[in-house]
C-alpha cells in the first residue's frame, strides 16, 4: 500500500509541476490572446456601476419592500466585478470580449445582470462602462419539499456573496420522513487571493454521498484562457443501497480515500479549441459492511479497490453562445452554450505491483443548434473498463433535449434520455422514479440494466408579475422504464404519468430562481402524487 501511495503521489507532483510550467506560460499567452489582433478604440477608464437588487427610480419597485431589500443587502464590491472584466484599461475595445464578459458576470449566482460597453466622455475618453444588478443572496429559514412520496424539512443558512466579496457560504440540514438526518457545509472562494484560482471545502453528510473533499483548481474562465489545473481530496464515508423495484435489496457502507489531479491546455481560435490533458488519481476504498435481504443472499457486492489511473486526453469543440430567454426562467438574460464536438479519454489503471488492473476508454459526443427559435441540444457517451476479454463495465449515454421560445408566453420542451449500465455480476443500478424523472412514483420504483426516460413539458409564461414573483404554469407528461439487459423493453410496459404544475419565480430573489409545484396521476399506479421543490423538474 505505502509504494503504491508514494508512486501515485508522485506522478501527482509530476503533473503539479507541469501544470505550474504550463501557468507561467499559459499567463502571459491569455493577455497575448486578448489584444492580439483586435483594432478597436483603446480604453482609456473602467467605470463600475455595482447596482442594488432592485431600480429604486424605476416606478415597479417604487416600495418600500423593495427599498428594504436594498437596506438590508450588502452590495458586490467593485473589486470583485473588475476582477472578473476581460478588458483592461489600455487594452483595444472588443464587442467580443465585453459580450462575454457579460456572460461571465450574469453567470455569477449574486448578479442578476450584466452589462458592459463603451461611451465616449465629454472630454473624449473612451470609457468602458459595466453596469452590473445584484440579486438577493442571503437565504435562510425552513423550507419543505415532497418527492417520490417522502417529505424533506429543509433548514439552512445560506450566503452566496458574502459581505459583497464573492464568496459562498451554506449550512443545510435536512430532516427526513424515513431516511437518515444530515447536515452539509461548503465554503467556496472563487477567487483566491483575487487569482483565477478557486478553493473549496465541503462536507456532506447524506448517508448515501457521505463525503468530506477540498478542492483547488484553475478554470476556464474565458474562451481565451489556455490552461486549467485542478487538485483535490476527498474522504468517503458512504452507505449504498441497492434497489428493485423500489425497495432496497442489499447495503453496503464504503469509506477511504481519493486523491486526483488534472492539467489541461488548449490551442486553437477564439471559438475553435483543440485540448490536451491528463488526469492522474489514486483510490483507497474499502468496503466495511455488507447487508443483503433474504430474497438476495448473494448479491453481488463491489469489492475493495486500491489503485491509481493515469488518463490522458484528447478534444477538439466549437463554442458558441446565444442569448434568449424562456427557456428554463422567467425574465432573466439565459446564455446558452452550443458546444460541438468530441472528447477521447484513454488510460489504465495499477496496482501495487504496478500491474495493470483494467483500461478505461471514454468518447464523448456533443452536438447543438439553435435555429428559428429551435434549440436542439444532443450529448453521446461511450465508457469502456477493460482487461484484455474481460469487461469489467461498460455504460452508455443519450441525451436530447429539444426546446422552442418562438412563442412569447409559451416554450414546448422534450427531454429524452438512454442509459445502459452493464457490470460484473450483473448489478442492476440504474433507477427511475419521481427523484430522478418520473413523476408520481416512489423513490427508485423501476431497475435495471438499462433505462428509457422521456419528458414532454409545455411551459407557460404568461406574463403575470406580483411583486418581484413571476407566476407561470407547466403541463407535462413523463414516460419511461428500466429493464435488464436480457430482457425487451415492449411498448405496454412504459411506466408514464401526466400532470400539471405550477411555477413561481424568484430569479432576483433567492438563488434557486424558481419554486415548482405539480401534480402528477401515475398511470401504471392509478395514483396521484404533490411534488414540490426549488427549480424546474427537467433542466
């Protein structure tokens, strides 16, 4: 064990050092990239305008409830706006880069707004101007949500921009109608010690994710940005329950340790990237209890695993950003990205002896277009783990999603997905309910080894605006079924519920952004089920 560690830990300090080579160069080639080739008038003054949550000499929110909320939160400095400006003073002047900056900011959970351009003073300076509106970020409280039959009591406290300096802060705990209690916490800097690098801390207490990580890493925060690095540990201590038909078959408790580290560098143009990577973990897990229910007594259990993986890879992507709206929210600006391409991963995985365990083999697959009002969003998945003739796990991903805002006030939506899971021992883990896109079903009610699961939804936007809450409606009709791999999946036995809902939203509010309450008949169950949460059931 201890060689193995040593010789994982340094292949991670390896990678370290490349990634900090790979920095001192990437730094100066993102300023390059910025003003390279761009022939726009120089910026001569930045000028911030952090603005309140709500336009007091706008006749709307001329009330005191508004006015209050502005007493009451604490503005976004203006350090922690220009921090994120892609644009320096001296730098020419780009409708590109101020665009996406606007993405950038309006992508910050505390900012409901963003906007960046460039005026001409009466003295004839050239004045980038970035105008920003914040939104509540303070939540507090008790809060309730039912789904797949079983109510959640939620209290937390929570500060997304806290005391106007970027950083998130959240404690949750969660009182459960048949489950376990737990509390979470995170803490998270996003930018550490006004760097592009990112640290956060977090523990999580729910029994089935049971973890407590600490991450450090570097983004791609700009299309211009050539080099991202990310290292991180974490400790599990988790249960995983096994399900058919929704009640639990087998438990097993898992606990160790995970320590990964990723660098990653990108050519290309503004819009066209080319990436090359790596990614280097290792992985002490140990699995300390096992329980199986008398119908299973020999299920087949995962094994304790003690390794570390060396995967490179490999991508070429398009990016590309339109700006719409109801799609997912009510009034707020939505960016939408159209990411086109393809990703390769390929690596294998040792043992103490440094012998191989198994390959592992990943192509990923993205294609999007928005045309005519038309957004069409499809991602493929293809993952492979391997030694020689010996599968030890294979999986499989479709996902398409299909929208049209050509309507003011009215959005169809389609979601559908295919997963196949297929493992050793022939473990059934791939689960459909009301937690995870049918509604009006319990908690895990279909398993298998494969899944179909599909979501047709009407989203209503009427225009109907009561204080700051926006008022909408959804129709929906939910279909899908998990089956094993051996057997067919026949029309007449896909599960399928219909429903409607309703959609309050609270974008300058509270982060969720939306509060959702539907309705839903199971047909297969000849039963009606209230299911209520924060956001929109299928994002």
């Amino acid at each position: 064990m201890d060689k193995l560690k040593i010789r994982a830990i340094g292949y991670l300090y390896l990678l370290i050092t490349f990634c900090c080579l790979l920095a001192s160069a990437g730094s100066t080639a993102e300023i390059e990239d910025t003003v390279t080739g761009l022939s726009g008038p120089l910026i001569d003054s930045i000028h911030i305008e952090n603005g309140e949550i709500f336009a007091e000499d706008s006749s709307k929110y001329d009330l005191w409830i508004f006015r209050l909320a502005n007493r009451l939160h604490i503005k976004t400095k203006k350090y922690v706006i220009r921090r994120e400006l892609l644009l320096k003073e001296g730098d020419p002047f780009s409708r590109r880069l101020a665009d996406e900056t606007e993405r950038n900011l309006r992508a910050l959970p505390f900012l409901w707004d963003a906007r960046v351009n460039l005026r001409q003073s009466p003295k004839g300076k050239n004045v980038l101007e970035v105008s920003t509106a914040d939104s509540w970020t303070l939540l507090g409280g008790i809060s309730i949500s039912r789904t797949a039959g079983e109510t959640v009591y939620h209290i937390r406290g929570e500060e997304q921009n806290l005391l106007g300096t970027g950083q998130y802060l959240s404690l949750h705990y969660y009182i459960r109608d048949t489950l376990e209690d737990y509390a979470q916490f995170t803490f998270l800097e996003r930018r550490l010690f006004s760097s592009r690098f990112y640290f956060q801390v977090c523990r999580d207490g729910n029994p089935e994710i049971g973890m407590t990580s600490l991450t450090l890493g570097k983004p791609f925060y700009s299309l211009d940005t050539r080099f991202s690095a990310r290292f991180s540990y974490i400790d599990w201590d988790r249960r995983e329950d096994y399900y058919d038909r929704g009640i639990i078959i087998a438990q097993d408790k898992t606990q160790g340790q995970q320590l990964s580290m990723y660098g990653g560098y990108r050519f290309g143009s503004y819009n066209d990237k080319l990436q090359i990577g790596a990614e280097i973990f290792y992985k002490d897990i140990s699995i300390v209890e096992k329980k199986a229910s008398v119908s299973h007594p020999d299920f087949p259990f995962p094994e304790d695993s003690l390794y570390y993986a060396v995967i490179p890879e490999l991508s070429i992507h398009n990016y590309q950003y339109v700006q719409t709206t109801h799609i997912d929210k009510f009034r707020r600006v939505e960016d939408i990205l159209l990411l086109n391409g393809a990703r390769l991963r390929f690596g294998r995985a040792f043992n103490d002896d440094n012998g191989k365990i198994y390959d592992l083999a990943e192509l990923r697959i993205n294609y999007a277009k928005f045309f005519k009002n038309n957004l069409l969003l499809l991602e493929i998945t293809r993952n492979y783990w391997l030694n020689g003739s010996r599968d030890f796990r294979n999986k499989a991903n479709i996902s398409i999603r299909y929208y049209n805002n050509g309507i003011s006030w009215l959005t169809p939506m389609l979601g559908i997905r295919y997963d196949e899971d297929l493992r050793e021992g022939n473990v059934a883990s791939l689960y459909l309910g009301e937690n995870n896109g049918l509604r009006g079903y319990p908690k895990n009610y279909s398993t298998g080894e494969k899944r179909i699961a599909g979501n047709i939804e009407c989203r209503i936007f009427p225009g109907i605006n009561i204080l700051s809450a926006d008022l909408g409606a959804v129709q929906f009709f939910d279909f899908g079924k998990s089956w094993k791999y051996d057997s067919n999946l026949r029309f007449r036995d896909l599960l399928w519920s219909v429903g409607i809902g309703l959609r309050i939203g609270v974008e300058r509010v509270s982060s969720a952004k939306m509060m959702r309450f539907d309705l839903a008949y199971a047909g297969k169950l000849k039963d009606w089920q209230i299911s209520f949460g924060l956001g929109q059931y299928v994002k």
